[in-house]
C-alpha cells in the first residue's frame, strides 16, 4: 500500500500557475500527471535506479506543491497542538524529506501506467476540492487516486491522497502516534531524522 500511495504521490502537482488566476485543480493534476509521467519514461537512468535523479525530479517538480505543514498537523492528529514552533517546523521538514525520498524510489517503479480521469466539478467559490483518478495497469487491478486540494495564496495545494480509499496522513498518523508515547515529540523527530539518513546513506 505504501509504494501504491507513493507512487501516487509522485505524480501529483508539478507546475505552478503564473496566472493571476490559480489554474483549475483538475487541469493542474492533468498537466501534472503527464509531465511527470514522460520524464520518467523518457529517463534511462531514473529507470536503471539512479536516486540521485530521481530525488532531483522529485524536488523540483513535484515536492514545492504539497502543503508538507499542512499535511504533517493532519498525520500528528491532536498531538500537533502539543508541539512547539520549532518542533513544528523539524517534523514537517523530516517528513517532507520522509516523503520525497519514498517517492524517488517509487519513480524507478513507473511500468507505463495509464491515467483515468473521473468528472470533476466544483463551485467558483470552493476552496477545498477531490480531484479523483484511476491508474491502470496491464495484469493489475485499477486503483483509484483521490487528490484532496486545498485553495491557498499560492495556488492549490495538495494536502492528502486517497489510495484505494486509504488516506496517506491517516496512514502515517498510527505509527506517529505510538512514536509520540514512546519518545515524545522529539522522540518522534529523532525517528524520522534516523530513518532519512539510513536512506540516504543506502544510496551512497
């Protein structure tokens, strides 16, 4: 399910309007989906395993589109309210770094999957919206994406993903909290910060 939900991820929101107008968040997945999905497969080396690449494709096309603060108060629960300014800050920059680097590994995965886009509507008025999709694959059961997006200053944002009916901050939120009782909120910094560095130094 992890690898489902990263591979998910990756392809969501790589380019940020420069309108006045936030482009609209259906076409901006769309746009997104496409770009992501020809780079890698037009990529050989990202393909053969090269993280290096594929963490730079991550960062610069996808990673400055999730709203990471956002996202990580969701996957702390009612403990964000606990943490303090700079706790808040530690734990949303290792879990963006959690993130990016689950999605590298995902890119090098990418075995022509297809994209099924579902009607989408929404209200001049709305700020918060699901942008739902399917990704199909040869052999392999259809899995349904389900991008929940947030209307900010910068555009929209997303701040979970449904996979298959699974949201990813849920997913997180178990294993966070029973950081959180075990270590506390350090606790829990320390554990991301040691899991991040044993992937990187496993790509050295």
């Amino acid at each position: 399910m992890i690898k489902s939900l990263m591979c998910a991820l990756l392809t969501v929101v790589a380019v940020q309007a420069i309108a006045a107008e936030p482009e609209a968040p259906d076409a901006m997945v769309k746009t997104v989906m496409t770009d992501v999905l020809n780079i890698v497969k037009n990529d050989k080396a990202i393909q053969n395993g090269d993280q290096k690449r594929a963490i730079d494709l991550v960062e610069t096309k996808v990673v400055k589109h999730f709203d990471f603060a956002h996202m990580t108060a969701l996957a702390m629960g009612r403990e964000w309210r606990n943490a303090s300014a700079d706790q808040r800050v530690a734990l949303a920059n290792e879990f963006k770094t959690l993130l990016e680097r689950s999605y590298s590994n995902a890119l090098s995965q990418y075995k022509d999957q297809t994209i099924d886009y579902k009607p989408f509507r929404m209200q001049p008025t709305d700020t918060d919206v699901v942008v739902r999709t399917e990704v199909k694959q040869a052999g392999a059961k259809p899995i349904g994406i389900d991008y929940q997006m947030s209307k900010t200053a910068d555009g929209w944002k997303v701040y979970d993903v449904m996979v298959a009916g699974v949201s990813l901050v849920t997913n997180y939120r178990d294993t966070f909290t029973q950081e959180i009782k075990a270590g506390g909120i350090d606790g829990l910094i320390k554990s991301l910060h040691a899991k991040n560095a044993a992937a990187d130094a496993g790509k050295k």
